[in-house]
C-alpha cells in the first residue's frame, strides 16, 4: 500500500517533534542550521515535498443505511465535517458503505495518498476491525466501541434520555413510552438506558414500559404499531419517528400534546416542519464535526497519542409537542 510521507513521519524517523520539523521546513531561526539539513535531508530520502500549508486527504466512510432520503443527521453531520475540513486545507472523500460489504468485510476504497479515515455512524465492529487493519489514522464518529482502542466522539445519549425523561415526568407524566429498536444503535440504547434509569428512580414500572419499534433488524425505517392502551407521553430516539408518530396519532384521531406528549432526539428538520413542532434533545452536529477534525489533525500529528473517546452534552430545545399532564 502506498502510503504519504507526513511531517510526522520525517519526525519519528529522527527522534524529534513534528513542530521541530515545521520549524525547519520555515527556516525558524530556533533550529539549528544542522537540525534544519537533517530535516531536509531525511525528507528527501522519503520523498516528502513541502508545502506552506500541508494538505490532508481523508476518507469519510458511512453506512448506505444512515444516508437515505429520510435521514437528515448524518447528512448535515457530513457537510458540517466537510465545511471544517476546508478551513483547515483537508479535503475529504465519502464512501459510503453498502450493508451486503459491510457484513462481507468488504473494503472497495483505495487508501493510496489517504492521511487517515472517519467512520461516521455505527458499524458492526469487525468491519471496524477491517477497517481498522489498514493501518490509517481513524476515527469513530457518533458511535464507540469500549473494547477497540480507537479515538471516538460521541453525544451523552444516556444523559440525555435521562433528562428528556425527567423532563416529561416533571410535566406530570408516570406513564411514559419509548419509540426505538433495542438493541440496534449504541445511540439509541444509551438513550433508552437513559430513560430507564429516570423511571427507576421515580419509583416506576419500568421493566414494562411500552417500547415501539420503528425500524426493523436492518435497520430500516418502519411504521409504528400502536396498542390499545397509550401512555401519556412518549420518548422518541430521534425526530423523524417523533414526526412519523404525531401523524400516526393524528390519524387516530389523537392530539399532541392535548392527548399525547412527545419528545424527539437530534433538533433536526422534523422536529421544525413537524405540526405542533416538536420538543427535542438537539446534538450540535457543527461542535461534533469540529472536534471530530481535531481530533484526527492530532492522531495524524502523533500516531501514539493516548486514546481520547470524546462526550458531547445535548441540549433540549423547548417546543410545542410537550404539555402538563394532569391525570384521568
């Protein structure tokens, strides 16, 4: 495999910090005129090319299923990664990654003058492992895995189901649902135990606590069952299934927040277009791009750093779908 000859690279080779080669390469008068011609020198040997502003080529990989028509985070996740990567001369190259080759192993992407991958969403984790053997700088992007030794940067999903719980019982509720596939997403299950945890400690019957699936084990987006018996209110793992589930409702001849509260996860589209707009737990997709960029300049800086698995807080954004319950 073909690999870029990086700064880091020429400074590994002499023992010395990427700074001081940077130093070197802009005849910093701090270095040394020896130090400065065993830079030039090893970098010629390598074949490394200066330039004033070094330029970084990435891959962004993305499971097929998380960018359909009806997804809008990860779409606006991968523009918010894509306007940071330009500030700062990285340019990306997105891939996205068919569920068939993702279960096969599969890799059809070249590596060759690539400084390093992002896996945005969640994959099955030997395809992380596969990924994860081709020796690149890599990071993962909204989902983690304990076990596997790589940078990550995720939202608190369980913190968050926690307070958007907490939220819905300090508004009177007791009888609370949950709109998710568990288990599917690291994400969603974070924020089910989130949930959980809110109604644990309220004393509540959490063990059957109703939980409505909206997608199936490929992770596709499918319509909701309702029972006969509702809960007052419902936790929704994203807005796309809190909007889908309002206008289920509606059919039904039931009205949010009069009848029925909501709450949705990710502050994206749905909850604005959605009628009555829907309370949610926004994740800043443009502070998770950033920190996901600077994240990666620094394991391409120093490919030995310690490990560093990024949370980022959610905030809830106060709208019209959530509505003081006052029992029977």
């Amino acid at each position: 495999m073909s690999k870029k000859i990086s700064m880091q690279d020429i400074a590994n080779r002499l023992n010395i910090s990427r700074m001081t080669v940077s130093k070197a390469f802009k005849n910093d008068t701090d270095i040394s005129s020896d130090m400065k011609e065993k830079v030039r020198l090893v970098a010629q040997e390598m074949g490394y090319q200066y330039t004033k502003n070094e330029q970084y080529e990435l891959i962004v990989l993305v499971p097929e299923i998380f960018l359909a028509e009806t997804e809008d985070f990860y779409t606006t996740l991968y523009k918010r990664l894509n306007e940071n990567a330009i500030t700062k001369n990285i340019s990306l190259v997105l891939k996205i990654v068919s569920k068939n080759d993702e279960k096969n192993l599969q890799i059809h992407f070249s590596t060759s003058n690539k400084d390093g991958i992002m896996m945005l969403g969640q994959f099955e984790k030997s395809f992380v492992r596969a990924v994860e053997a081709l020796e690149l700088p890599l990071i993962c992007v909204d989902f983690y895995y304990d076990d596997l030794n790589l940078d990550s940067i995720v939202s608190n999903n369980f913190n968050a189901g926690y307070i958007a719980t907490k939220y819905l019982l300090k508004h009177g509720h007791s009888s609370i649902g949950y709109v998710g596939r568990i288990p599917s997403t690291n994400s969603i299950i974070d924020r089910y135990l989130g949930f959980t945890k809110a109604l644990i400690e309220k004393g509540l019957d959490y063990k059957n606590a109703l939980i409505l699936e909206d997608r199936n084990e490929l992770g596709e987006m499918k319509e909701v069952v309702l029972p006969e018996s509702l809960p007052s209110a419902f936790l929704c793992n994203n807005d796309h299934s809190a909007y889908l589930l309002i206008q289920k409702l509606n059919k039904q001849g039931l009205r949010v927040p009069e009848d029925i509260s909501i709450i949705g996860f990710d502050d994206v589209i749905y909850s604005k277009i959605s009628n009555p707009q829907i309370t949610t737990m926004k994740v800043s997709r443009k502070y998770m791009a950033e920190q996901a960029i600077t994240l990666m300049l620094r394991r391409i800086h120093n490919k030995k750093a310690k490990l560093i698995n990024m949370t980022l807080e959610c905030l809830m954004v106060e709208r019209e779908s959530v509505k003081e319950h006052k029992g029977a």
